[in-house]
C-alpha cells in the first residue's frame, strides 16, 4: 500500500514499434487504472539487452515509449513513469535475488526456450536470468498487482515463489504480488495469422498495425487481412480472421460483437475491411497529433523523465536497503 492505495507495477519493452494489440490490450486500460492504483510504469530497457540492441536506436525508442505512455493519457503527475535504467536498485537487488532463485526453477522457464531457439547465436546469462530481473522490477516497489497476459504469468509465479522464499528467512520484507483480475484489455491476434497475437517482432508487417502507422498504410493493411472462404460475418471460433476483426472494431467503439455482427449483416467482408481500418485510422488519430506535441517538447519529456526516475529511486531504495540490512550487507554511514 502506498498512500492508501496498493501499488501496481507494468512495463513495456523498448524495443520495436507499439501495436494496436499493445495498445488496445494493455496501454488504453492502463490510463484508468490511475485512479484506483499507485502506479508505477516502466520503460523496460534493461531487459532490452538480452538481445543485441543498436544503442542510438534502442535510446530514440526509449524515448519514444514513455512519450507514447503520456500520448495515451498517463498523467506522470498521478502515475510514475521512468526507465528501469535509471533506477539502479533494479539491477541491484537482481544480483541478490540471483542468490535466491534455483537453477531448475529457471530451467523450467518456456520463454528463455522460445527465445533461445530464436536467437540461437546469443543464448546469454541475462537471458537466462530474465525473470529474476522481473521478479525485481516488481518487488522493489512492493508491488499488490501486476497486469500480466498468459504469457508472462509463469514469470509472475516465480517472482512470488521468491518473494515467500525470502520472506520465510527474513521476515516480511516483499508484498506477495497477485496478477490483476480487472477489466482484461482486448486480445488483438495478428491480421495475417489470426490463430496468433498480434506482436511489434513480426517478421511480416502487414500482420500488425504499429500506434504511428499513417491512414493509408492502416486501411491498406487492414485489406490485405486474412479471412476465409465462408463469405459470411459471424462470431465464431471458425472464422478467428473475422472474429479478430469484429474484435478489433469493438475495442475502438464499445460496441458488443453483438451488436457488430448485426451491423455488418449482407454486407461483404471489404466492407468489414475498410470499416475497421477506417475506424482504428480515426481512433489512432488524437494519439498521433498528441505524440508529435509531445516529441516537440523537449523541456517538458526531460523534466518528467528526471523528476519520475527519483520518485521511482526513491521507492525502490527503501525496498533495496530494508533487503541488503537483512542479508548482512554493512549500512550506510549518512552524512
């Protein structure tokens, strides 16, 4: 708890271009959680080196991921926003957690497999590690709550198996998270294999709307999605190319598949097609506008970048030195 309210901790890798799946599935929900929650949002760039990043590139998208947590309506006055490299506690109570966690605890983790066999020339120790460092991320700020799709919840499940862990020795020093069970965010899949997630590391990139595509491309893209051969709009498992497109216009309306299938009744799959691109082109739109008023401010992007990387420090520090006295490591002289 922080301030009457319990803490809730997410973050986004700064690597590639957002999606409308990023946005539609997990940074639009984000802005309202403000409300109810303390928040603290990250720009994940520490876990961006696991795989080899271009610096002046990996730098510019940072940037360009916390402008783009505002643009969607995070307020950094209400929610903390920061780059995990700017608050060094991350990596510093990873190394103590390393000394918690058991190999066949990380052994047994699916991602470390699926990224391996996708990078198999650079099978690294951070790599390895990665869910520690998440374990970290999160329990530095005593997290309550962690937003966390299906694939990322084996990583949840570690961080709290180390939690209790370190608490049976040491007492009650890390809040056992819980994943959030709010309002889910939509599942947006891929427009050229509905039958996956819609993913910023798509090799084909007509598969994924990117937040700063133009109208064009958008509409463009959106008619070259895969449906079927069924020549009708409906709801259903079987047609997952039409069913991801009834769900993408549904997240941009608020309107129920319902009530979305019965518009779209007699009307062919192009008209579907240019409707839902034409509706995320206008809903993208404000978004866009907003990210280049922002990029344009530089004062302002610098001072919430500063000011948000010592709220966050200052947090996570009081979680690193209650750990660091715990296991013996000498206090700090003050003063």
């Amino acid at each position: 708890m922080l301030d009457g309210k319990k803490v809730l901790f997410s973050g986004m890798q700064s690597t590639g271009n957002l999606t409308l799946g990023n946005y539609l599935g997990a940074l639009k929900n984000w802005v309202k959680l403000a409300d109810e929650y303390e928040c603290f949002y990250c720009v994940v760039d520490e876990h961006s080196i696991t795989v080899r990043q271009d610096p002046a590139t990996l730098r510019k998208r940072a940037r360009a991921l916390l402008i783009l947590y505002i643009a969607a309506g995070i307020d950094p006055e209400k929610s903390c926003l920061y780059y995990q490299s700017h608050v060094s506690a991350h990596a510093e109570l990873a190394w103590i957690l390393n000394c918690f966690t058991y190999m066949g605890e990380m052994n047994r983790m699916t991602q470390f497999k699926d990224k391996s066999a996708k990078h198999a020339d650079n099978i690294n120790v951070g790599l390895f590690a990665y869910p520690v460092l998440m374990a970290a991320d999160i329990l530095l700020y005593q997290s309550d709550i962690v937003p966390v799709g299906s694939d990322q919840l084996q990583h949840l499940e570690i961080t709290r198996d180390i939690a209790q862990r370190f608490n049976n020795i040491y007492g009650d020093v890390f809040t056992i998270p819980e994943p959030y069970v709010g309002k889910v965010g939509a599942r947006i899949m891929s427009l050229q294999e509905p039958s996956k997630k819609m993913s910023k590391s798509d090799e084909n990139p007509n598969a994924s709307i990117y937040l700063m595509d133009d109208r064009d491309t958008i509409i463009r893209k959106f008619k070259r999605a895969v449906t079927d051969s069924e020549a009708m709009i409906a709801y259903r498992e079987e047609q997952p190319g039409i069913r991801n497109l009834i769900d993408i216009y549904c997240a941009c309306t608020n309107k129920t598949s319902g009530e979305a299938v019965k518009e779209f009744e007699g009307r062919g799959y192009g008209d579907l097609k240019m409707a839902v691109g034409e509706t995320v082109a206008d809903v993208l739109l404000p978004l866009q506008s907003r990210v280049a008023e922002l990029s344009a401010d530089k004062a302002y992007i610098d001072s919430v970048i500063k000011n948000n990387a010592e709220k966050a420090a200052y947090y996570a520090n009081k979680t690193l030195r209650k750990v660091q006295h715990k296991i013996g490591f000498p206090d700090r002289v003050r003063g």
